[in-house]
C-alpha cells in the first residue's frame, strides 16, 4: 500500500491518494509459487497433447467423416464428431451446474449474435474445410505427420483469419455481423436461458437440454451409423468429448482473477491458429494465451503419435489444383471461422456445450456447407 500526492485533472481535486498493489492469483507447488497463467498455459498444453495424440490415432476429423459418410457411405468417423459432441455437451453442463465455470463469461454466449452472419460464416468454413481436405484441427495433426500441404492450408487460414477478425476485412465482418443482429430477451442466449426464463431452475435448465443433446447424439452415433461397432473410435470420441470441460475448467475456474483475469474458452482453432503464427514473429513482445499452447500441445502430442506409430511420411503437392485447394480452403475457413465464431471445434464442441443458440447456427451452416462441397450443385469434383 502507498500513499502519494494526486494533481488535479479534469475538475478533480487535488490530494491525498491511496494507492493498493495486489498480486494475482498463485499456486502452491512444491517449490514456490507458481503464477495462475502459468498453470493455466501448461494445463492448455496438456490438454491440446491430448487432443493430438487421440486424434492423430482416431483420424479424427468432421470433414473427412463427413466426405465418408456421404460420398461413400461409410458413417463410422462422423459418428466419432458426433459422439465427442454429445460428450462435450453434457459433460460441460455437469461442470457448469457443479461451479466449475460460469458459460455465460464465455465468446459464444454474448448478449448479441448474428442470426444471419454466423451461419453463412459456417457455410463458409464448411465448404473450406471439405476444399482442405481438413479443418484447422485436422491440419495441424497432418502437418505432424509429415504432410506439407497443410502447412499452406494453416498459413493461408491463420492470415486469413486474423485479416477478417483486425485487418482488412475487418469493417466487412463487423458490418455483416450488424446486419440480422438480435439480442434474445432471455436470461443468456442460450437454450437454458429460455428455460431459465420461463421459470425453470437452473439445474434443469442445464441439465435437461444437455441430456436431450448429448445423449441423442451419443445415441445416434452408436446406434444407426454403428459406432458401437468401433471401440477404439467410441473411446476417442469420449475422451476428447471431455477435453472441452477440461478447458472451460482451466481457463473459467483456475483463470478466474480480479487482477489478471483468464479469457473463459476452451478447444478451437480458427483464432489460435492466427494467434499462433503472430506468436511465432512476436514472441519477445506479447504474451502467450491459452489458445496458443493448446495449437502446441496439438502439434507435439500429434507428432509423437505419428512417430511411435511410424506413419510419419513427408507428403506435397501433386499438382497445381491441390494447392490452389489448399489456399482457398483455408482462406474459406478463416474469413467463414471469424464471421461464425468459431470452427468445427471451436463451435461444434466448445460452442455447443455451452447451448448457445448462435453455436446451433453456427453448426449448421458448416453441415451444410461441407454438404454443399460433397453432394451440393457446387461440390467439390473428388468427393462426391
């Protein structure tokens, strides 16, 4: 505590201030203390390590599911996307119930959305992402197994996002995302916000529609696209289902700070990715943010997998068209990530288990533009 002169400014008088430091938030280890954003940026390590390792094995991908699925008829890798999302949801609604973390804090569930920006966004990073061969999750593992081409494809989306999130593109986003803005009169918008409107207690509100959601997708997966089938694909869907709550837990219990406040977020990759490539040219001169060590664990746990199971394999371009794929792909996915807020993941499994209704949208429009890519009037010449 100090105590100082004040000058006067702007008609306030001058005198006698008080002035109080605090320190932010510690914990205890063996040795000394450790800072809340170290423990929290290690956490997001080992949580995208994880997430490496089980979907380097998995293959786990939405839009390489979703190619099988409807342009072969082969269902087993979407229902793996689809059970990590029921997973997600329910467990995510469980922690929130419990105080693990406060959703309403969260990106996905602002008092304002866009009913019409955020879809066509995830149209946009659908059709992307099926254009890729991969969404931004899925070429991170490829790179770390050795494929080049994905490496254009995570430059091209990190640019492209970041040109549409503070650069150039930026007044257009902000304009599109005015245009069919709504502010739902409910308690969040969300589903447990109309349901906490309408007279529910919170416990039911959160529990009854993250029960219906989670366990209709589980059993969806299991049952008619026979994932049950695939005990190796039903533990990885599981565990990396559990991923999200581990990161709103991190970043919404641990991280929370009067001082030095922690974003509240957990797994996505469209900002990260932006946010990792800044970091790679800045690092002297910023801090570096949960989303950041996630992308690291993501690359470190994917490679290590792909090494220990000698699928490492340097692999490029073939021919000119692949690349030019590969550029607009991810152009797609981070101009269509930054209008939806979010990714496959960042929106499909972090967004949706929060029940915002702007994730529904959002989920939809990237179904409908990977079908677009696959079975559309405009799909992609390889995938149908």
């Amino acid at each position: 505590m100090v105590r100082g002169y004040r000058p006067g400014y702007l008609g306030h008088p001058a005198g006698l201030v008080t002035i109080e430091f605090r320190k932010s938030r510690t914990f205890q280890t063996i040795g000394s203390p450790v800072e809340h954003t170290t423990v929290i940026l290690w956490a997001g390590f080992a949580i995208g390590l994880l997430f490496g390792v089980i979907a380097q094995r998995m293959e786990f991908c939405l839009s390489g599911g979703l190619r099988e699925w409807w342009g072969e008829g082969r269902p087993r890798r979407a229902a793996g996307f689809l059970l990590a999302m029921g997973t997600a949801v329910t467990a995510t609604q469980a922690a929130a119930i419990g105080g693990g973390f406060a959703p309403r804090d969260s990106i996905y569930l602002q008092p304002t959305f866009s009913w019409s920006a955020v879809p066509a966004g995830g149209v946009l990073f659908g059709y992307g992402m099926v254009a890729a061969r991969g969404c931004g999750s899925r070429a991170l593992v490829l790179l770390a197994d050795g494929n080049l081409r994905s490496l254009l494809v995570l430059l091209c989306l990190g640019v492209s996002a970041f040109a549409a999130l503070t650069g150039i593109l930026a007044p257009a986003r902000l304009w599109l995302s005015e245009f069919g803005a709504v502010s739902p009169q409910w308690a969040t918008p969300g589903l447990d916000g109309a349901l906490l409107s309408a007279g529910w207690a919170e416990a039911p509100a959160r529990l009854v529609p993250g029960l219906a959601i989670g366990f209709g997708l589980a059993a969806f997966a299991l049952g008619p696209l026979g994932l049950r089938k695939a005990p190796g694909q039903v533990l990885g869907g599981v565990l990396i289902g559990l991923l999200v709550p581990a990161g709103w837990i991190v970043t919404g219990h641990f991280g929370a700070d009067d001082f030095d406040p922690v974003p509240v977020e957990s797994l996505t990759f469209v900002a990260p990715i932006g946010d990792s490539i800044q970091y790679l040219m800045l690092a002297t001169g910023i801090s570096m943010q949960f989303g950041v060590a996630v992308v690291g664990g993501v690359l470190a746990g994917a490679l290590a997998a792909s090494l220990a199971a000698r699928d490492f394999e340097l692999r490029g371009f073939e021919n000119p068209r692949e690349m030019l794929r590969a550029i607009y792909g991810g152009m797609f996915m981070g101009i269509g990530g930054a209008l939806a807020i979010g990714c496959s993941v960042g929106q499909g499994l972090s967004g949706l288990s929060t029940l915002a209704v702007a994730s529904l949208l959002a989920v939809a429009g990237i179904f409908a533009g990977a079908f677009l890519a696959v079975r559309g009037p405009v799909r992609l010449r390889d995938t149908a």
